[in-house]
C-alpha cells in the first residue's frame, strides 16, 4: 500500500522496493498461516480446519471469522499475482494489487470484533490505526491519480535551465574513453538518480551530448561520466577528449531515465563497447542472491572501460569477448537461444538491431547509441504547430523537423542527439496526431501523457498543438 501512494517515488529503487514488497508479503503469509495452527490447536476456541477456510461456517462470531478469512485470499491473490506478474496481463496484476487495500480493512475489522479483548483500549487502537493507515494509504493513491508517471521518462516538464557544473578530474578508462567527475559550482545536493540514468552535458562549443552516469547513485555531491571518443566525432566527444580539464564548466540537464531497471528473476546483460556504463551500474544495484550474467563485447579489451574490474569481482557471471582475442564476432543467436531472462542490451546499433530479432519485445530493454531505420507511414507533409503557452504558430516544411523549426521560431526546447534516441526533447502534444518516428523505449506512462520527441516525430494531422 505504502508503494502504491507513490510517496517513495523520489528516491526509490525498483529492484529493492520488489525485493521488500516479495519478502514482507511472503512474511505476512507466513505470519498468518502461524495464527490459523494456534487456533486448530486452541482448546478453547475448538476451530476447525473448515471453520477457518470457509466463511461463515465457524460458530464463534461467524461474521468477524469470516471478514478474516476474506483477508487471507484478498492477500494470497495479492502475493500470487506478484509471482506471477510477467503472465498476468497488466491490468489483471494492477487490479489484484488493489486488493492489498480491502485485505487492511477487512483484517481490521477482523480484528476490533472477533478477539477476547476486543473491549480494551489498546486492542481498540490497533484497529483504528489500520483502517485511519488503510485511509490515508487510499486517499494519497487517488490524489497522485493512476496516470502520473513514475520515472521522468515520460514527463515532458518544462525543462529547467542547465545547472552549472564544474569538471573536477578527468582521467582514462580505457582506450579513447575518459572518466569525467562533475561538482555543482554551487555546492548543493544533486537530484537522486537510478541506474540506467544519463545527463545531458551542454558543452562550451555549443553542443549538448547525453552521457551514461557510471558512479554510485548514493553521491550525491557530484556525477560521474563516461565518454567515448567516437571515429566520426560531430564535435562532441572529440572537445571532451581534446579540451575538457579540471576547472571547465558546463551545463547539466538531468538525470533523466529511458532505461530504467525493472524488477525481474534473472538478468542478461549484454553491453557493446561504451555500452557498459548503464549497465555497470545495474549490476552494482542488485542484491547478491540475484541471478544473472554480462556477455561484454568490444572490439580489444584495452578499449573496454570496467573490464578487468568486472572480472574480477564477478568472475562466475562475467563474461568478456574481445575481438582481438576470439578472432570472431560473437554469436549472439546462440548467446541468447534459449534464455527466459529478462535482457539488458545497450550497444552499437548492429548489436541492438540483431537483438531485437531474437529476444522477444516483452522481455527486452534496449539503450542504443545511434537511431535505427524508420520509414513514415507517408510521404512526409508540411503542418502547422500552436505552442499553447506561448501562443506562437510555427509551420514545419515538407523536409524539415519539428525540432528545427521550432529553433527557427526561438521556441526553447532541450535537444541532444537530435536522432530521436535518447528523449531530452520531449514535449507533450495537447490536440492533433503525432507521428512516433523516434527510437526511446514505449512506456505507458508516454502514452497516457502523449509525450512526442520533435527532433525526428512529425504529425498525422494538418494542425498540432504542443505545450510549449
């Protein structure tokens, strides 16, 4: 219940709010089933296995026992469906999660009425203290509303202006690859973040790039970063590598998340290159009974960032194959024929494009470098663009992107990749169709706020209106 208020939103963790949740709803069954033995076994009350799994068929205070026992299913349900969440359709699960909030009023109740005790004030206390919890719990669920996101991956907010950072160390990871840690020049705490996260970095020459945290999610005095040289460099990679030393400051927007960690029973992670950070971090979140294994490809392991460093911490689940060394590419059907994890795969688009080939879309999540081939429904058309806040009409020509014409306008909007990959132009569309010609991961939460990325979306309909 505590979960479903969303109270914890802020800083929460995916994989250890599953682990609390998995644990304290096997306790509570176990609790229970303890409280049904001492009743079998109570001279006094003289139950019955039948009185206790039947409603209504005990003869002491029929009504309260049975309130009781319509708790323990609501909450087997519950449970059960938490084990079976990756086959129970969606709103199957969500539906028989809801029931976490009878089952505290109905226990309660149970409780106030069918006990010996039931007439002292501590006994009185604990039941008013359920259902006033059980209240409480219900009004802050209907106040934050179903529709409200979780992660700020599908919350197209005005955008805040870049908060000025300070590269404090710069130094190497590997083979064209730097580490660069960043300080808030003011001193302040930083935003929490999860693993998965990235900061969009605004560089002195003008750019924007986003870049993979890789620190410890618990700093929060300052971010960590990892950047590629890339051999066809835009200007971005090629400044950091060439220009960027203690004492540079640049903007950060962020942390944003479009790969977030969800909660799952085994985990296959396979990372390309640079791809490693997000995943990095990942790995370090998970609780050390957790099931899993990295498949690290690269092309020679003196290029490989964390390399040795994941071998030899996790030198069972680890597995690296550089090129230089295998002679061959890796043969990722074979890697991947027959799992039933749940695969993290973040890399250069000829990996995540074979990937998706093999691994079904409802168990995979994918972070891609550069965007893959899209082809529009339609030849593409000019429309026109209302920015309800401002209130400025903006036409977009035939062969031109929303993003470029809204630039055009002077209407501000946050841009990175300006490839639809990593989702820092998202804005939230008020009337009309967009065309979703963009590579960030599909969500609900997108669809419920219709969230579009203009530097590669365009629209269906002649007219679209943009919260802008």
């Amino acid at each position: 219940m505590l979960l479903s208020t969303r109270v914890l939103r802020a800083v929460d963790n995916p994989v250890w709010l599953h682990e609390m949740h998995r644990w304290l709803g096997g306790t509570a069954l176990i609790m229970t089933g303890l409280h049904l033995l001492s009743l079998v076994l109570d001279t006094w009350t003289r139950f019955s296995v039948t009185d206790l799994l039947v409603p209504l068929a005990a003869d002491y205070r029929p009504w309260p026992t049975a309130l009781g026992i319509m708790a323990f299913y609501l909450l087997l349900a519950v449970y059960g469906s938490s084990l079976l969440r990756t086959r129970l359709p969606r709103r199957w699960w969500k539906a028989l999660h809801y029931g976490s909030y009878g089952a505290v009023v109905l226990v309660s109740f149970h409780a106030g009425w069918s006990g010996t005790d039931v007439g002292t004030w501590g006994y009185r206390l604990v039941a008013f203290v359920l259902l006033v919890s059980a209240t409480v719990a219900a009004l802050m669920r209907t106040l934050s509303g179903p529709g409200r996101p979780v992660t700020e991956a599908a919350t197209p907010q005005p955008r805040a202006m870049p908060r000025s950072m300070t590269i404090t160390a710069v130094h190497p990871l590997a083979a064209d690859i730097v580490g660069l840690d960043l300080a808030p020049l003011d001193g302040t705490t930083l935003p929490v973040w999860q693993p998965g996260a990235h900061l969009t970095v605004h560089l002195p020459n003008g750019l924007q790039r986003r870049y993979s945290l890789c620190g410890d999610p618990a700093e929060r005095t300052g971010y960590r970063v990892a950047v590629h040289r890339t051999p066809h460099s835009r200007g971005g990679s090629a400044w950091v590598h060439e220009h960027a030393c203690p004492g540079t400051v640049v903007g950060v927007s962020g942390p944003d998340n479009h790969f977030c960690l969800e909660p799952a029973g085994d985990y296959l992670f396979l990372a390309g290159g640079i791809g490693i950070t997000p995943i990095r971090t990942m790995i370090e979140s998970l609780p050390a009974h957790r099931s899993w294994r990295l498949i690290y490809i690269g092309r020679s392991r003196k290029a490989m960032a964390f390399c040795d460093e994941l071998e030899r911490r996790w030198p069972e689940q680890v597995l690296v194959l550089a090129r230089d060394e295998t002679g061959t590419r890796p043969d990722l059907t074979r890697i991947l024929t027959g799992t039933t994890a749940t695969v993290y795969c973040c890399g250069p688009a000829s990996m995540t494009e074979e990937v998706t080939t093999l691994v079904p879309a409802a168990r995979l999540h994918i972070e891609r470098f550069t965007a893959a081939p899209t082809t529009p429904a339609a030849r593409p058309r000019p429309f026109e663009v209302v920015c309800a806040r401002s209130g400025r009409h903006v036409r977009v020509a035939e062969h031109e992107t929303l993003l470029h014409a809204l630039e055009h306008a002077h209407v501000p909007v946050v841009a990175s990749c300006r490839e639809g990959v990593c989702g820092a132009c998202a804005v939230q569309v008020i009337t009309g169709h967009a065309e979703h010609l963009d590579q960030v991961p599909h969500t609900r939460e997108r669809d419920e706020q219709n969230v579009m990325y203009p530097c590669v979306s365009r629209s269906r309909s002649p007219l679209l209106t943009l919260d802008l």
